[in-house]
C-alpha cells in the first residue's frame, strides 16, 4: 500500500568540520552547520535550547550499499544484529540523527558540539530537544555497553 | 552547491493506532509500527532496547503548508518562533520524531507507548536509544515551559 510510494526530501544546510575519518566521532570536537540563506528566519529563537537533534543525510552511503544486518562498528567479537537495532550507516534510508550541543547561533551558522557528520554532509531537519526527549530508566543490551566500554580503554 | 540534490526516502512500515485526531498526543496511547517483510531481519535485537527513535513521514503535510516561523500549537500568547525551534510539523522536510517506549516486538509487529503519528503514517527510520541520547542538564525556553504547563492543567 505503501511500498512504491516516493518522498523527497530537501537538503535544508550542511556540515562544516575540520574533523577528519574516525576524528569527527570525538564528542567533544566543535562542528558548524551552515543553513541555506532561505531558512534563515527558521531559526529564530533556537539560541534558547541548550541541545538539538540534527538529521542528515549520509550521501556516501549508496541505496546498493544497504544492509539488513551488521555487527556494530564490523566487530566480529559484537552479535551479528538487525541494522534498526544499530546506528550504522548502512540502513534503507541513511539518515543520520545525532543529539548535539548547540554552542552558538550566528545568523544562518550554528556551532554545535559532538556532531559525527563529514565535513559537507547535507543537513535535512534540526529540531530542539526537550524533556520528552530525555528518557529515565532506560535499557540497552549487553553488546553496547561492551562496545562503549571499549572504546574508553 | 547542494540545494537542486534531490534524496529519496523509501518507507520501510507504517503505524497503526486506535488513536483519532488530538488522542495521538497522549503519552499512554500504545501503537504498533508494521514494518514491510522485507526488513524483518532488520529487526533482530532491537528488544534489547527499552526504547527507540521512531522517524515517520507526516504524509498529510504537502510542501504547500511549509512555514518557517510558527507560534507554537497555534498560541498567539506564546512567541512567534522559527520553523526550526519547534517540533511542527510544517517543517521544509515533515519528519516527525519521537522517542517511543518499545513494548513488545512479534515478527514485523512492534508495539510502542507515546507514538504521536497517526494511523497509517509512513514509518522511514528505526534507531535504537541509548545512553548518547539522554542528555542532562538541558536548557529549554520559558515558552516550552509554559506550554507543557498549560497541557497539565
């Protein structure tokens, strides 16, 4: 019923960064996103949210490169999961949605912090994030606390 | 540079739910999400989360109604804001977002709490949510405050 149906969606900015290769995963790196002039008066008021959820679009990633499942981060040592259970890259739509600091708005440039994007990666949606956003109690598998405890030795 | 590329979305489910007009914005409100046959294997693990980001294409949106400043919720007694410091849904891109708690899953069927789309929404992302995503110490305008205030009473 669906299944033919086409969207499409809009390139709204993009990423500037100096990061480069596994650089632009250090959470503390800083990261502009430049808005195209005619989203400008789109942000008006963002300054007052300490945080916002960027999505964009990782335009590396071709429709043939999809995949239906991964281990995380292509460690054999991780199970062996269904990609909606991961945020690899590699899904049917490659949208990449990272939850950043926003440091500064200056007219259509917004610095952020911890945004793991390429340098150029077009942007297609920025939303402010809020209390229903931040979830108490929460629970992941054992695999991710294994991957993240990893990553900090 | 970017602005003529044209990306295309591909739905991967859609939402089911009882709920008619505003009823969709109880948090309590359970739904499911049919993901289509094809990415079933995509799912494998995704229980292990307690919740997970749910991206859907608000379908009954055409690029017609896109603004870029809004008052929220319509309010005349709360700012006029940018398009992109609020959760509207007449974005230049209408992707909803919401974090859900995932209740149960059984094969291509999952059961969430606080999905805020209505039936038969086009679903085009399922992430996990982890321990990145619950950030602390988060800022909000007095406007969010006061809107999320009036909700309750």
């Amino acid at each position: 019923m669906f299944n033919n149906e086409m969207i499409s969606v809009k390139t709204i900015g993009y990423v500037r960064t100096k990061a480069r290769g596994s650089q632009v995963r250090e959470k503390t790196m800083l990261s502009q996103i430049i808005i195209f002039n005619e989203y400008i008066k789109a942000l008006e008021g963002i300054k007052d949210f300490s945080h916002i959820i960027v999505l964009f679009w990782l335009n590396k990633i071709s429709s043939k490169d999809m995949l239906l499942k991964v281990h995380p981060r292509g460690r054999d040592d991780l199970p062996l999961l269904g990609i909606f259970a991961t945020r690899s890259m590699f899904r049917p739509n490659p949208i990449g949605l990272t939850i950043v600091e926003l440091i500064k708005v200056e007219k259509n440039k917004l610095t952020v912090r911890g945004l793991d994007a390429f340098d150029l990666t077009p942007v297609i949606d920025i939303k402010p994030y809020d209390f229903w956003d931040t979830k108490v109690g929460i629970k992941v598998p054992e695999w991710w606390k294994k991957l993240e405890k990893s990553k900090k030795t």
